[in-house]
C-alpha cells in the first residue's frame, strides 16, 4: 500500500515552506523609518514639501501647517531629518527642507498611492445592475457603429466591452455601469478618429485615482479656455467615484448638463495618442510615450487628503498652472 497523503489526509498538516521575507537589519531599518512617519503633523509636512513647485520648503512655511510652538515644529522637522527622510540647508536667518533623493519615490509612493487608499478602504462592487451584461453591450456596439462607420465592428466591440470591464474593476453598485461604460467607450471612440486639422488642441490630464487632481485641471481647462480646449482626464488606478472634497469645486466650475460627463476612468493609450498635451499629477511614469505629445508634470497637493483650507488652495495653484498652460497652446504643432 502506498504510503503517499491524499490532499484531503493532508488538511490538517502545515509543512514549513521556503521564505523571502526581507532579513532582520532590512525589516528594523524599515520600521524605524515607518515609525518616523506615523505621526500626521509630519505626514503633513512630508506632503508640503514634495508638492512645493519650488522642490523645497521653509520652515517658516511648514510651521503654519498646524497651532504648535516652534521647538514642537523643530523636533517634528529633527525626527524626520535624523531618519534620513529630509535634508536641511541653512540660508539666513531660515532652514530649508527638502526630501532625499534616493527615498522621493517612495515619499510618492506613500503619498499618491498608499494614502488614498487607506483613507478610502476598497469596498466590494454589489451585484445588483443588468440581468445580461453580454447581450447590452452587444446591442450599445451596435449602436455606435452606425455613428462611426470608418471603425470596424470588431474594434469598435472591443472598444465597448473593454470600457465596460475597465469601469466595472472600480464600481461600487452596477446599476448605472452601462451608461458610464457608453460616455467612456464614445469618449474613446472620438479620441481614437480625432483630425487634428480641425484646429482644436486636447489636453490630457493624468494622476493616480481621476479623483481630484486631473478632474479638476480639466474642469478649469475646459472653464478658462471658453470650450476652445478639449480637456481629458484618466487615471493609472482610477476610484469609483469623485472624492467628495473636490466635488463642490467641479459643480462651480461644470455647467449641470456636462455634470455626468465627470467620473473617474483608466488611462487610455488613445487619450494619449489624441493629446497636444499629456499633464501628468504624481502618477509615476505611466503613461506612454507618443512621439509628437507634449509632456509636463505637475506637482500638486492630492485634495483628498486636504482640508477645505487645502484642497481650495490646491485649486487655485492648479488654476495658476492652467493659466500659463493656456498661454502656451498656440505654439503647439
């Protein structure tokens, strides 16, 4: 009789396995930093200055993040120093911060990627929506086809089906997933048989969730440019839904009809070939790259991890941007 387990005979029996986990001095070495950051005032300051357009920051300036006293600011800015995070240099009478270079990607990471997702835990899409996703999809295809005759049937389903699945990754409720998946899919379409002898520049904003940031720069693209820009957004790990700080600033800024047109969607690569102007705001490098696109990046504040006094003056900041941005477009090919 052979005496080999069946996997069920071997429920119960745990066999130690091989382990990657990183060594001891790596692991306390990381906890020490990690434990420099768990303090919010210090996050705060973190956010500041790696969002400062001038690539650092003043005491003067971190000091009014919060109600402390100076030796309260000092040994907040000591911590953070000492574990190597910032760098200082006296000039004058003030001190100037700024993050190290080795460690500013992952400050980036921490702030545009970590942080938004632990201030908004991932919630489980319900299940409620179409009874047949499949036959829907088929028919909206359809549908656009007769508006785009020079695009295949087969592109222009994938196109569909592609939009939807995209969409679908991030939803909350599926009840009205079909009609975003339509605004996005049409959204492509038009990116995808742009002519650029119609004269009209695009822009593309790009940050991480298209929850805030790049919501908002095209908003006020489309807002100070009197409809003569076409402004696009697209995220690399699109939200479900727009942050709730930023909200009231798109209702001032959007007319009530295009209010629906603003949800977050997934970076296209043809949003990106359709672009004058592909903006980028802390998302790392992903979008790709298309000979004849301009690129910029953007260093902003995330407004979802802002207070009201924040996310108002990341607004304004961004508007600034959008202005000197529109003065630029007419030199563009």
């Amino acid at each position: 009789m052979s005496s080999t387990l069946t996997p069920a005979a071997n429920d119960d029996i745990c066999a130690p396995s091989s382990t990657h986990a990183i060594g001891d001095a790596a692991a306390t070495a990381l906890a020490t930093t990690l434990k420099a950051l768990s303090d919010p005032l210090r996050l705060r300051m973190l956010s500041a200055i790696a969002t400062d357009p001038r690539g650092e920051s003043c005491v003067c300036d971190l000091a009014e993040l919060a109600d402390v006293s100076q030796p309260t600011v000092s040994h907040h800015l000591k911590v953070l120093r000492d574990t190597g995070v910032l760098s200082s240099e006296r000039r004058g009478t003030w001190v100037w911060y700024r993050i190290a270079p080795a460690l500013r990607p992952a400050v980036t990471t921490l702030l545009d990627s970590f942080a938004p997702a632990a201030v908004t835990p991932t919630v489980r899409p319900e299940q409620a929506g179409l009874e047949d996703v499949d036959d829907a999809l088929t028919h909206l295809a359809e549908a656009l086809g007769g508006l785009y005759p020079s695009l295949s049937a087969g592109l222009i389903a994938t196109i569909v089906r592609e939009s939807y699945a995209s969409l679908a990754n991030t939803a909350r409720v599926r009840t009205h997933l079909l009609s975003l998946a339509e605004r996005f899919a049409r959204q492509r379409l038009i990116d995808i048989t742009r002519s650029r002898d119609s004269g009209l520049r695009q822009v593309l904003f790009v940050c991480v969730a298209n929850a805030g940031r790049s919501q908002l720069a095209a908003a006020l693209v489309a807002q100070r440019s009197g409809g003569a820009i076409i402004a696009r957004s697209a995220g690399s790990a699109p939200a479900a839904d727009i942050h709730p700080n930023v909200q009231p600033l798109l209702d001032e800024l959007i007319p009530a009809g295009d209010q629906e047109l603003r949800f977050p969607k997934p970076l296209t690569d043809d949003a990106v070939r359709a672009a004058d102007v592909v903006i980028t705001m802390g998302c790392g490098d992903v979008c790709p790259i298309i000979p004849g696109v301009r690129y910029e990046d953007w260093t902003v504040g995330d407004p979802a991890l802002a207070s009201a006094a924040g996310v108002a003056a990341i607004r304004d900041d961004i508007a600034r941007r959008v202005d000197t941005l529109l003065a630029t477009l007419t030199t563009i090919r």
